[in-house]
C-alpha cells in the first residue's frame, strides 16, 4: 500500500483546485493513504473528507521559518511513499527536498525542481489563445505516470450536517453571489452587483456569500441596492456549508477568485465574472452549467497580469465596467 501526501499551501481556490489530485489517486489506489498539506486556515475545505487520512497543518503568519521546518521534519518521520506538490513556490520545494520520499513530483519552475524525481511543466496559453487547458490539467500531469492522462475534476465533499445547516435557507429558489476576490482587479465593483439583484427575477431569494472579512463588502452591497430579497450571509457559513448552499442554487456568480472553483467543485450552476483576467489561463468554471462572462471586445490593457492587482493599473477599470447587465442575466431565458 502507498502512502501518498499532497502538498498545496497557497491561497483557498488552490487548494480546492488540488483536490482533482485526490480524487484521482482514490481512483487509482482506493486501498491507499492519502495526506494533504495545506496553509493554516484552510483546513476547514477538507474536514472530514472520505479520502484524506490526515490533514497536516502549516501555520505560515506565526514563525513561519520555525514552523516550515518542524513540518519538514514531521513530514520526513511519515515516509510517504509518494509526495505530489502542485504549489510552484520554494516553501512545498523545501519539505519534499527533506522528505525522503522515494517519488516526489512538482512543476519545473519550483526552485526545488532538482531535486525531484518527476518535475512537468507548468505552461500557461498566450492571452485569448484558443487552445489551453485548465489549471487543474495541468496539476494531474504531475501524476500521469501513476495514473492516466484523463482529467479528474476537482470535488469538495460537504457532510449531511452541512447541508442540513443551510437548508435553512433553501425554503424557496435563491441565487448565491460571491463578490469577493484577494485582488482588486478580480474583483466585480460593488454597485454592479447592486444593479445585478435588482435586475434578476423576483421569484429568487439573493444570498450574499463570503467570508467573516466579506461581511463590510455583503454591507455596502445591500446598502447600495433596492432589492429587498438580499441576505448577507457573509462569515455565517463555513467553506463546506458555502459550497452546499451553492449546490442548490438556480445561479451562482462569482469572480476569477475561490468561489468559483467551489462551484465546480459541486458541479453547481455558475457564472464567473473575470474583469482582469481571461479564460486561457486555465482558470475558468468547469460545472456543466457554465459560462464565463467579460467585456466583449479587446481591451489593450487586459489581462493585466495573471492574478490580478491591487488597483487598476490605468485608472479606468474598463474591464470591469464595460461588462454589459445583460451579460450577466444570459441564463434567465433558459429556466422560463
């Protein structure tokens, strides 16, 4: 029996996207242990997951130095059979260099790639290219060789508990919007998600999704709109319980951020709004009931970068405002 561990300790939409990872090693090694690494404050994603033994925790904001070690060696004392890091940073580098695991494989552009037994490149398309694949493809090539080339796609796995906690709130048909993203160019502007709930059909409940640091931006929102069928939920749902309320939903809108990946995760409805950032990046909704909306012409300017800024570089945030209302509402037609 192998004993494998998964390495991502990046941000939320990470990890979640790592998952495709885990299920592709059950499906291949049912019988075998599966571990995953994470960052501190992520761990709730993986609770109680029917496929992980062990959650290993890397509290990076307290001594991190200190504490990056002492998970090196705790790692080490495991013996994992096979270590698979899709996180392309020194920190995951650094662990599978001390690990002593027979297999380790991470992408090339790890500075630790040396030392691994299996490296693969981690190649991102040329803006607006045609042909590109999704980021979670490009972390299953790290263990094609044990498996297959066929992708996997990423799965959270909420508990009976957590889908009965927000059945609270499914007493009547609803719509989720995650408004929130890390960087500000990803980010939607707050009185266009006001005008969206006034616009969307009356029969649906609004829920405004996020986490406890969301709530002020759910606020403003629902002080900035006239619908009255908004809730912010904001900070009062954990990340299994979001990704369950997000599975019943008739819509889900979210950024090029987290929320979206819990979309496909669930393989509930979804519409990914990218400002900043475009779909052949590899980023985009995998949910069979999808669609990526954005400006509808080419701006000079965008993409700005791959993960987006802190402020709009040139000033006027076209990529954002231009986005058309009836954009958003493509789906409407199709539940009449």
């Amino acid at each position: 029996m192998y004993k494998f561990l998964v390495i991502q300790t990046a941000f939320t939409g990470d990890v979640v996207l790592a998952t495709a990872i885990v299920e592709k090693l059950h499906q291949f090694y049912p019988d075998s242990q599966i571990d995953f690494l994470l960052r501190k404050g992520n761990e709730g994603l993986l609770e109680n997951h029917p496929y992980i033994t062990n959650v290993l925790i890397w509290n990076k904001r307290h001594q991190k130095k200190r504490n990056l070690l002492k998970m090196a060696m705790r790692v080490r004392k495991e013996h994992y059979t096979h270590i698979i890091s899709p996180h392309r940073f020194p920190t995951s580098g650094f662990v599978m260099f001390l690990s002593g695991a027979g297999y380790t494989a991470g992408f090339n552009k790890n500075p630790f790639a040396f030392s691994f037994t299996k490296s693969a490149p981690h190649d991102i398309a040329a803006p607006y290219s045609k042909e590109f694949i999704m980021e979670t493809e490009r972390y299953q090539l790290l263990i094609a060789d044990i498996t297959d080339d066929k992708p996997t796609l990423p799965k959270l796995h909420p508990s009976v508990a957590d889908f009965d906690f927000v059945r609270q709130y499914q007493d009547e048909p609803y719509i989720c919007i995650a408004p929130s993203s890390v960087w500000f160019t990803k980010r939607f502007p707050v009185e266009r998600w006001a005008t969206l709930m006034e616009l969307l059909p009356e029969k649906f409940k609004i829920y405004i999704i996020g986490g406890p640091d969301d709530k002020e931006l759910g606020e403003s929102i629902m002080i900035q709109t006239t619908s009255k069928r908004g809730e912010n939920l904001c900070g009062k749902l954990s990340y299994l319980q979001s990704a369950a309320l997000m599975k019943g939903a008739a819509m889900n809108y979210a950024n090029d951020s987290a929320p979206l990946h819990f979309a496909s995760a669930m393989n509930a409805p979804v519409t990914g709004v990218f400002c900043s950032t475009i779909s052949s990046y590899g980023f985009g909704p995998q949910s069979e009931n999808s669609k990526i909306v954005e400006i509808d012409y080419e701006l000079y300017c965008k993409p700005c970068g791959i993960h987006g800024r802190k402020r709009c570089p040139e000033g006027h945030f076209k990529c954002a405002v231009d986005i058309k209302n009836e954009q958003l509402l493509w789906w409407i037609s199709k539940t009449t």
